[in-house]
C-alpha cells in the first residue's frame, strides 16, 4: 500500500545525494521543497528541470508552511537557522540516509558500490548493465541513486517497482546528530567494494579508523549475500577478511578470481580481457580510458555476472557506456585547446587523472589547475602524496584553498609549500589567488595542443564558464 503524500523539505538540497534523493521523493507522489546556501551545476540544473525550487538562503521562513519531514544535509551543523527552528519546534527529521532506506530500499534488492575511489562511476556502469540487461528481461531494470549525473540516463537517481535498487555508499558521516557513514544505513545484499585508502579528514583521524568504517559495511552483507572486491590493495584485503558471504576478488593479480588482461588503449577505445577460473569470460572494449576505468568496469561486470546477468548485455553495456558528468568530462576545445573538468577530491584520484590524460593525448602538453577544497585536500595531511600526483602535468597552478579559514591552523594545506616542493623537483608550479586570477593569467599562455585539466569537487569560483568565455576572447576565430 503506497504511503499517503508529504510535504518534506530538504536542507542542503543541492547536495548530489540530497538532489537525487529529492527527485525520487517527487516521483513517489510526495511535495518536495528544499533549500541551500548557494547551487551550481549539474544539481541545480536537475532540479531546476524537475521543478524543486531553491531557496537561499538558509532561513527559518523557509519551513513556513510546515513540512510534514525535514531531511538535514550531512555537511549542516547547529546554529543553521533552519535546524534551530526544527529542534524549537519538535519538527520530525531525518537522515537522508536514513529515510532512503525507509522509503526505498525496505522489501527491495539493495546493491551497494562503496570505495574510496571509483564509486559513482562504477554504481554508473552497474545500473547501466542492468538497465541493457533489462531489454532481454524487464524485471532487471533498476531503481538507482549515483553521486553524480551517469551521461547514459542523464540523471542521478531512477524509480522502478523492481526488486534491485543499486546505490553508492558514501563513507561520509550520516548528520549531524548520525556521525556514523552513510552506507550503515544500506543493507546490501551485494557489495562491490573498490578502494580503500585514507581520506575524508575531517572526520576520520587515520587510515584506521577508515578501515573500522568499512569493516562495519562488510559485516552488513548477508550469509547469502556476495561481495566483489578489489584484489590489489592490502587495506581491502583486511577489510573484507572476515566477511560471512561469498568473496569474489577483481583484478591485474594472477590469483584474481576475474583478471583482467591485454589491457590496451587503440584507437579511440581502451580494450580488455576478463579471464574466469583459467578461462576467458569476455572480451570488453569502452571509450572511457585509464586503468582505473577498466577496473571499475570490471568490477561492475562480476557483480552483474554473479547476480546472474547474462554476458552479452554485459559486454554491450560496457562498449556503450558514457560517462558521469564531471569525470573528465571536456567542457570545451578552443583553438586546439582542449579544457577538461574533473571531479578532484584526493591525490589519488588526482594521480589517476593525469595518467589518464596522458594516455589519451600523448605528447600534449599537459596543465593541472586544482582548487583545494575537499576536507581532505584542504589539510596538509597528505601534501607529499599531492606533490607525487600532480609531478605528472607539465605545469602546475594551486588556486587558494577553499575557505581555509574554517580549518585549523596546525592542519591547513599551504598551497604555497606545494608549489615549493613541485618547483624544487622541476615541474613549473604556482599560485593565483582564484579563478579570476587563474583565467586572466593563463588564458594567453595556453597554446595550441594543450590539455588543461581543471581540477576541485566544486564550483571552483565559476572557472569552468569563466575560462572558456576568455579563449574565445583571445580566439574570435575558433570554433568551441
């Protein structure tokens, strides 16, 4: 029986999970409402197209009428003059985890993709097996929640009355009065589990307790549940050591119970074997290269596999497979300048990228343009593991970091000292205050045949629109 209508206001709905989890409220038939301190694509844009107004600012006349529910965003704490007149006035409220789980995923198939790297990418290329997979067979289709737009829907989240339900697990703390991660909330029966490395520092105080967090997830799975996971890091081999469930290990290892070989970028697209107990399962060709991107295929592929999917629609979903928005995702060529935005929260992820980069557009060369402002990359925590990443770029710009201010002193990243050590090691690096300094210093030195990838998991101050306007100034000619 469908539950009755509500209205349910979210705070922070701008928020990639909170955006997507508003437009499956809306599709179950319930009022949505929702406000945010400030909003830039691709989430503004999904809720502008659904019809979710965004108020800003915060206010307390924003829950004026009442909402039946309030879903407070993770990254909100007390003082949010929203939150104070909810607890005043005894509002109901909640997670959005939690209420995903008691609105969705209760009497469903739950499959959950959880890592520190990879993850909305690899939930993309899952869902978009299964949705293949359900041309041959409707009741495969799926309902879903990605941390990002997946290109091949052009969404973020998706709404069926089937069984399986694929979402990513976020390791990020729930709200602020649920400090434990999300993917608690999840109860997979499946799980794919990609990465794990330290990360998220402002709340977790070391790899260990990282690991705790993802621990806890695999105690979640089910005796006859199933869990895929990558077979060539130590801190994963730990973490899924003790699981109840079946353990199917993916990776490059000759003890990987699905490995991957011949892997290769020809033409265009990236191809590889996945070889089963000794024998080849399938042959998998994508546009998307790196070798991370064959990984988090592969993994996608096992899981789907072992719930049973057929491999055919497996291979057409991975040959077929676009991308997710923000994942080195081309916002313009300019005069045979090619701009690349990408989603930057760690050096790993920062590493990667490059080493893509470089396979994609051998002999370019290649700039890194990062804004600090994940709480990992705003600390100093990892600074040599940043310096190693970005080495990989011919040149190097730091923007400041991202409301440093709101970090401790004895924590911060100085991106000063990053460029010192970059310099000192020989890759030209320096630092602009913002995204005007970067865009007016910049824009002439660019050349043709440069590849410039600009890097932060956030609005970077507009420079995504700001530099692309600038070379069109300086090229009237070119075509964009």
């Amino acid at each position: 029986m469908t539950a009755p209508a509500r209205h349910i206001h979210l705070i922070g709905i701008c928020g990639t999970a909170m955006a997507s989890l508003a437009g499956l409220l809306q599709l179950q038939g319930h009022r949505v409402t929702g406000s945010d301190s400030g909003a830039y694509p691709p989430m503004s844009d999904l809720l502008r197209s659904l019809g979710i107004p965004i108020l800003s600012p915060y206010a307390e006349s924003n829950l004026t009428p009442l909402p039946d529910l309030v879903v407070i965003g993770n990254a909100l704490s007390r003082e949010n003059p929203e939150i104070e007149r909810v607890l005043d006035e005894h509002i109901p409220c909640t997670s959005m985890a939690a209420l995903l789980h008691d609105e969705f995923l209760k009497g469903r198939s739950p499959l959950v993709v959880a890592g520190t790297h990879g993850k909305t990418t690899t939930t993309s290329m899952l869902a978009w097996i299964y949705q293949v997979a359900a041309r041959q067979n409707p009741a495969l289709e799926p309902s879903f929640l990605i941390g990002g737009v997946a290109e091949n829907f052009g969404s973020s989240f998706q709404l069926r009355q089937t069984q399986t339900f694929i979402i990513e697990g976020d390791e990020y703390d729930t709200v602020f009065f649920d400090k434990g991660p999300k993917f608690l909330h999840y109860f997979p029966d499946a799980l794919i589990l990609t990465h794990v490395e330290f990360d998220h520092a402002d709340i977790y105080a070391d790899l260990d307790a990282v690991k705790r967090a993802f621990k806890l997830l695999v105690n979640l799975v089910p005796r006859r549940g199933l869990i895929v996971a990558y077979d060539g890091s130590e801190n994963v081999n730990e973490c899924v050591s003790r699981a109840f469930c079946r353990v199917e290990r993916y990776g490059f290892s000759e003890s990987a119970d699905w490995q991957i070989r011949k892997l290769h970028y020809e033409n265009g697209r990236m191809h590889w074997e996945i070889w089963r107990a000794g024998a080849l399962w399938a042959k998998l060709e994508m546009h998307l290269a790196g070798e991370h991107n064959a990984l988090n295929a592969t993994a996608a592929a096992c899981l789907a596999a072992c719930q049973g999917i057929p491999t055919e629609p497996v291979v057409e979903a991975i040959a077929t497979f676009k991308s997710v928005k923000r994942r080195l995702e081309v916002r313009a060529e300019i005069a045979g300048i090619t701009l690349i935005e990408d989603f930057a929260h760690h050096p790993t992820a920062i590493r990667e990228t490059l080493r893509t980069l470089r396979s994609i557009y051998p002999g370019a060369r290649l700039w890194a343009v990062l804004e600090p402002r994940s709480n990992t990359l705003r600390r100093k925590v990892l600074a040599a593991d940043l310096v190693s990443s970005l080495r990989l770029a011919d040149h190097v710009i730091l923007a400041g970091v991202y409301q440093q201010q709101r970090i401790p002193e004895a924590e911060r990243l100085h991106p000063e000292d990053v460029v010192g050590a970059l310099n000192a090691e020989g890759t030209p690096a320096e630092v602009l205050a913002d995204a005007d300094a970067i865009v007016a210093s910049l824009a002439p030195k660019f050349a043709a045949g440069d590849v410039v990838a600009i890097l932060s998991n956030g609005g970077f101050d507009g420079i995504y629109e700001k530099l692309p306007a600038r070379l069109r100034e300086i090229h009237p000619a070119a075509n964009s």
